[in-house]
C-alpha cells in the first residue's frame, strides 16, 4: 500500500528548514545591528565622557589659596623694594642736628625714588636764615649705599657770604661705622676751604 502521507512530510520538513533558515538570518541581522548601536552608543559616550572631563577641569577651583599666595609675596616684594618711601630727617652740620629738616622718599620702581628735601634755620638758630634744599633722584645700591642724581644747595651766612653753594650731579650717599644715617661723600665747601656734613637718617 502506498503511503499517501510521505509528499506532506516532505513539505513539512521543507517548510520547517525554510523558517529555521529565516529565523538564523533574521537572528544575525539582530545580532549585527545590535553591535551597531552598541558602537553608536560608545561613541556619542567617549565624547560626552570627554565633554565631562573638559567641563570638570573648566569647571574646577584652582589651587586653594594660590592667587592670594602670589599676592602675598608681590606684595611682600613691593615693601621690600619701596622700603624707603616716606619720610626722612635731613640735616647739615651749620644749621643743626637737633632740628632736622625733613626729606621725602616717593618711588618710582625699581629700588629708585623721587626727593625732594630742606632744613631750614630760625633767626635765633646758630645760622639764621641758613638753609639746605635737596631735589633729584636717589636709588637705593645697598642698604649702606644711596646714589643720588641731582641738586643740593645750600646757604650759610658765614661761609662765602651767605652766597648759595650749589653742587649739582651724582653723588653717594654712605653709611658707615654702623651709623643710623648715609653721608654725602662730596663733603667739599663751594669755598674750597670747609666741609660740609649732609645726612640723610634711616627714619
């Protein structure tokens, strides 16, 4: 007898391998597009991990405390160097060392300043009317040693008359034996014959 039934099965069988064929395929393209987003996905994330960091590294305080630091030590810097700004006693030996005048120290950077100075006499002083004026430049060379660019003038009445004595140009001012003032080493009168003894004090 013959068996009526073997043509389904085959169909069946064929059928069969057919759908299991289009599911593997369809699985693949699954699996194929799965790995595509994942890489799509990976992607758009190293740039936004990236945007993070950037944003945090923006974003993110500096040092603490390193501006006011470097603040600090300018600051302590330009007291160093403007040290001397400010007022000094200034005094010639024939008025006195009593009452000093009085000589301001303004900067103008770099160790460097602006005098301006004067010691005058009263009538009933050992020199009346007797003044010493100072005006120029003084830089600091070392704590000892001032280097002053200008004008000194000066006015005793026992000495050429009363007539100015003007000396004008570079001279050192110099502190030594531990002295609390620097000492203008061109001590020369204009009379050629007397010394005069110019001081400017540390305070």
């Amino acid at each position: 007898m013959k068996n009526t039934n073997q043509p389904f099965l085959i169909l069946w069988i064929f059928i069969f391998l057919l759908a299991a064929c289009n599911n593997a395929s369809h699985e693949k393209e699954l699996d194929q597009k799965e790995r595509e987003t994942e890489i799509l996905q990976k992607e758009p994330g190293l740039k936004d991990k990236q945007t993070v960091v950037d944003s945090i590294n923006s974003n993110s305080p500096k040092k603490p405390n390193a501006q006011p630091i470097n603040k600090i030590e300018n600051k302590a810097t330009e007291t160093v160097k403007d040290r001397l700004s400010g007022k000094h006693s200034l005094t010639i030996q024939w008025i006195s060392w009593e009452k000093p005048g009085e000589i301001t120290f303004n900067s103008i950077g770099n160790n460097t300043y602006k005098v301006a100075g004067f010691q005058k006499a009263n009538k009933a002083d050992k020199c009346p009317e007797c003044y010493l004026q100072i005006n120029g430049i003084i830089k600091e060379i070392t704590p000892k040693k001032l280097r002053f660019t200008g004008k000194i003038e000066s006015s005793i009445y026992h000495i050429q008359g009363g007539k100015p004595c003007i000396k004008e140009g570079t001279f050192d001012f110099v502190s030594t034996k531990n002295r609390k003032y620097w000492r203008c080493r061109n001590m020369s009168g204009c009379d050629g014959v007397t010394t005069d003894y110019i001081d400017i004090y540390f305070d």
